[in-house]
C-alpha cells in the first residue's frame, strides 16, 4: 500500500496511539493527546474521518467490536503497512530535525561564521 | 434519551444515512464520551468537525461513481422535480374541477386525476421501481393526458417540458442506480410550490419566484460539495421555462432564463467532474 509523505500530524498521532496495541475511539482520543502533551486534541469527526481514510489505505484495520451500554464499540488496530507508513514519517521527522539540532547544523553555522569573516 | 444525546443524533445528520447507519451508533458513542459531563451541547470543535466530516462524507459519495453516471442522477432528479412540480398542480387543478364541475365547464376530473397519478407514480417508480415500470406508467400516462388535452387543449395541456421529461425518465431513469433518498426532498419541496399560493400571502404571485430563488441558491452553495442539485435545479428551471420562451414573440425574458440557467448547467458540470470517481483516483493523501 502506497502512502504520501508528509503524513499530517493527526494522522500520525491516530497511528502513533495503535503502536501499543488496538484501542476504540475515545481512547485514541485520549491517548494522542497524553502523547502530544496536549497538543493533539482530536475532535470526534476528525478521529473518524481519519480511521475511515486509514482502513481505506490499509493502514489501519477493524479489530474487534462489542456492544457497551447499548451502542457499537470498535476497536482498532496497525497493520504492518500502517506501521511501516509511522515509521518512514517518524525517520523522515527525525532526519529534518538533524539538520537543525545535529552535526549538520553545526557545520554549517562554523562555515558561515569563517566566510563572513573571510 | 438525554437533551445531548438527541443534539449529537441531530449533528450526525450531517453524514449520508448510509453511514449513519454503519457508524453513527459508534460515533453517537464516541463524542458522548468526549463531551464534558453538564453540557447541553458537543464542544463547539467537535460540532465543526462533525459537520465538515458528514459534508465530506456525502462528497465521498459522489467520488464512487463516474462523471457520467451523476450527471444522469442529477438530470433524472430534475426531471423527476419537475414532472411532480406538475402534477401536483394538476391534482390541484382536478381538485378544483371536481368540485365546481358545471361552473368551470371543464373536463372530467376524475381523468385528470388518473393522468396526474400515473405520472406521480412513474415519478416514485424512479426510486423503487424498474427503468421498465417507470417507461410503461409514463406511456400511459402521456397517452391519458394526450387524449385529454384534444378535448380542452387550454385547461389541460401536456407541454413540451412535461414530455421531454418524461422521455429524460423513460430514457435515463435506472441505468445509472437509483438516486438516493435525499433526493425526495427536492423532489417534495418542489411539488408543494403549487399549493403556495394558497398558503401565502396574495402578492406572492404564481410561481412563487422567491421559492425558486431559494432553491437555487441553496443549491449553488451546495456544489461546492456536492455539483448535482445545482444540475438538477437547473434542469428543472429549463423545463418550467421551455414553454413560455417558446410562445415569447419579441425579445423574450424566458430566452433569456433559459439561456443564463443552461450556462449555470454547464458550467456545474466542472465541479461535478471533479468531484466524481476520475477525481478521487488522483486525489487522495494521508
């Protein structure tokens, strides 16, 4: 399965929360917020419309379903492409972030310096 | 049933009842659990992004059929409109004859009354029935109405618009799935325009332009989600003014109505193209 990066960041928070196992929606919720320290605060439209593109893309898949006080709940889970899909996003983050943080970014403020001064 | 639970039922409307009927117990679950206990209402984000998913939800819709086959769903709907704008105004009409036969001089209302039903059933075949039921009951129909139009070609006329529509049925109705049901509505609020001069105050004269005006605003709005009722409004427009611009002698306004809302037509198709499947193959992202 095929997928685009950059992945939005609801996106790879919806993925990043499966990567310990299937959770239902709510707990998505919650858990992309826990892991984006507040940041990520899914609205319950959005959450769907993402899980709905994801299952699409064979990215995420139904778990299992069960009926609480009355009404459907599903969980869901990554598949291997889903995970595959995080980790490129996660990579790719990590090697953009290098260029600001890491040895890159160092050299390259040393060499500006010595050429202004030249 | 809690005040909130109805207000998330009422928000979920905004998705296609197909989805509704797979997801929205879920959902209705999901954003229950999200809202802040005390509250009467979802939290103003949540109502946002429920609306703008169900919009997008109903768009997706569209992305699982060719250009092609929309096109045909929103021409048979105004088509259908349009046949059910008339009779209904002819079931007004027999009504009336029935009811003061002598004094009006006009023909059996009964007759009237069996042509107006065969074609609100040819209409509702559209949605139930087979593309072959919808051609059978059209045809009696025509021939009925027909046949009453030699005995008073001025109290009861079946104009071009009436049968071109009815071959727009008969030809297309069928081939290209059933519209959904959603579709009705236009369909419902189109046949109650005759009866508004009844209920409205005197000035709104026949047709109630301002009904019309709404309609087609609203559905211009709507393209940009969804092109088809702007496709089919205008198809409706077309067949409601066909016969007066073509009894207009001088520099005719029904011309010229014809003219601005076959352009809007046309132009619709655009939206529409890229809203349907050869849009989707190219546009989706993560």
């Amino acid at each position: 399965m095929s997928f685009r990066l950059p992945m939005r960041e609801p996106t790879y928070f919806v993925l990043a929360t499966l990567l310990a196992g299937p959770l239902h929606g709510y707990a998505i919720i919650k858990r992309a917020e826990e892991l984006s320290n507040g940041r990520i605060r899914l609205a319950t439209g959005t959450l769907y419309t993402a899980l709905d593109r994801l299952t699409a893309e064979g990215f995420v898949h139904l778990v299992s379903e069960e009926v609480v006080a009355g009404r459907v709940r599903r969980s869901y889970g990554l598949t291997d492409e889903g995970s595959a899909a995080l980790r490129a996003e996660a990579q790719r983050m990590a090697e953009a972030a290098r260029l600001v943080t890491g040895g890159a970014a160092a050299r390259g403020g040393r060499l500006g310096r010595k050429a202004r001064t030249a | 049933m809690t005040t909130l639970e109805r207000r998330c039922r009422l928000l979920l409307r905004a998705y296609p009842a197909g989805y509704r009927h797979d997801r929205g117990e879920e959902i209705l679950g999901t954003l229950l659990e999200a809202t802040p206990e005390g509250r009467a209402w979802p939290l103003a984000r949540d109502i946002r992004c429920l609306v703008t998913g169900g919009l997008r939800a109903r768009a997706a819709l569209n992305r699982q059929r060719t250009t092609a086959a929309n096109l045909r769903i929103a021409v048979v709907a105004g088509a259908a409109a349009y046949l059910a704008f008339s009779t209904a105004f002819e079931v007004k009409f027999a009504v009336l004859t029935l009811a003061a036969p002598a004094e009006r001089g006009l023909p059996d209302g009964w007759h009237l009354l069996l042509a107006a039903a065969l074609v609100g059933l040819a209409v509702a075949l559209v949605w139930v029935g087979s593309r072959r039921t919808v051609v059978l009951t059209g045809l009696t129909a025509a021939a009925i109405a027909v046949s009453l139009a030699g005995w008073v070609p001025r109290a009861f006329h079946w104009p071009i618009s009436e049968l071109a529509c009815m071959v727009v049925l008969a030809l297309l109705a069928g081939r290209c799935g059933r519209p959904g049901r959603a579709w009705l509505w236009l369909v419902a609020i189109v046949a109650v325009l005759p009866l508004a001069t009844d209920l409205t105050p005197t000035f709104w004269s026949f047709p109630p332009a301002a009904w019309l005006v709404a309609m087609g605003i609203a559905s211009l709005l709507w393209s940009v989600i969804d092109a088809r009722p702007v496709i089919a409004t205008a198809v409706f427009l077309l067949a409601f003014t066909l016969p007066s611009a073509m009894e207009d002698a001088g520099p005719p306004p029904g011309v010229l109505v014809l003219a601005v809302v076959g352009a809007v037509a046309a132009v619709a198709v655009w939206p529409l193209h890229r809203q349907s499947a050869r849009a989707a193959r190219h546009g989706s992202s993560s």
